[in-house]
C-alpha cells in the first residue's frame, strides 16, 4: 500500500489511544517504508537519478523494481518482517514493562503490505529470515485498487468527523 493510506488507516486504528499512542503508532506505520525507502531517495537526489521515481506507473512497476539499489531490498526484509517484529515487540515490552500498543502500527504495516503487494514489485518478506516465502498479491499502483482504497478510506474519514 501507498505510504499515504498506511498512515491514514493507522489514524484511523489508534483513533481513541492516548495520545502518546496514537502519535508514535501512526509513526511506526510509517516506518517500514521510511526506513528502507528514504535513504536510497536521498541518494538518488545526490546522484541526480529521483526522476525515474515519478515514472512510477503499473507497467513500469517490473522495470523499476529492477532498478532499485540490492541495498534497498535488504533492509525491506528487516522492516517486513514478522519475525522480527516479534523479537523488537517482546524486547520493548521487556523494557517497558507494560505492551508497547503502538508497536503494532509496525505490524499493521507488514500484514496490510501482504495481500497489497504483487511479486513484480517488493512483494512483502513477512517470513524473512525464517522463509523467501512471498504471497503474490495485487499491485496497490493499480488504478482500480487506489481509487477503492481511498474511497473506503473517505467513507471512514466522512463516518468519524460528520456524521458522529
Ligand atoms: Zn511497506
């Protein structure tokens, strides 16, 4: 899924945690794609190659995807996956002492990545390091899907802020 919904649906989740909750929750339904994409978008402004991000189109997705620095898909695995999620997840209740809830704005992350995400482009490592294992979802750059998405998603925003 787009960066954009990721973060409007965690808003929507987190909508009646406390507020420390709902901030660092909807932060860390970011994170996975801000970890592993925004390095590599600086260094394509560095070396002057962002354009080919705004060619982004569904028949380009293959051909863009081959584009992308080895680098970029290793730490997609880090940030995608559920194994890990667990692991950061146990230790930070260790440390807190209480369930870290905003934690699972992460993990809403990765299980909406799964079914949103074909195998031509960055299809979701949930398994990594445990299994290659991709599911072979639907392309959220397709048309039809984002128009769907973003109408459910106003559907809810129309539902909470003027029919209450
Ligand atoms: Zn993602």
């Amino acid at each position: 899924m787009d960066i954009l919904a990721h973060g409007l649906w965690a808003t929507l989740i987190f909508k009646n945690a406390p507020p420390t909750t709902r901030t660092v929750g909807i932060a860390l339904s970011l994170a996975p794609d801000l970890i592993a994409f925004v390095p590599n978008a600086v260094y394509s402004v560095i070396t002057n190659n962002y354009k080919m991000w705004f060619k982004v189109s569904e028949d380009t997705v293959e051909n863009m995807a081959n584009r992308v620095p080895p680098w970029v898909y290793r730490i997609y695995d880090v940030t995608h996956s559920i194994p890990l999620w667990i692991i950061g997840f146990s230790i930070a209740w260790a440390i807190m002492g209480s369930v870290p809830w905003a934690a699972f704005g992460w993990l809403l992350h990765i299980i909406v990545d799964i079914p949103t995400h074909s195998r031509k482009f960055f299809p979701t490592p949930f398994l990594w390091p445990l299994s290659s294992y991709k599911f072979d979802g639907y392309n959220w750059e397709a048309k039809w899907y984002m128009i769907a998405n973003y109408v459910v998603l106003l559907a809810f925003y129309l539902r909470l802020h003027i029919l209450r």
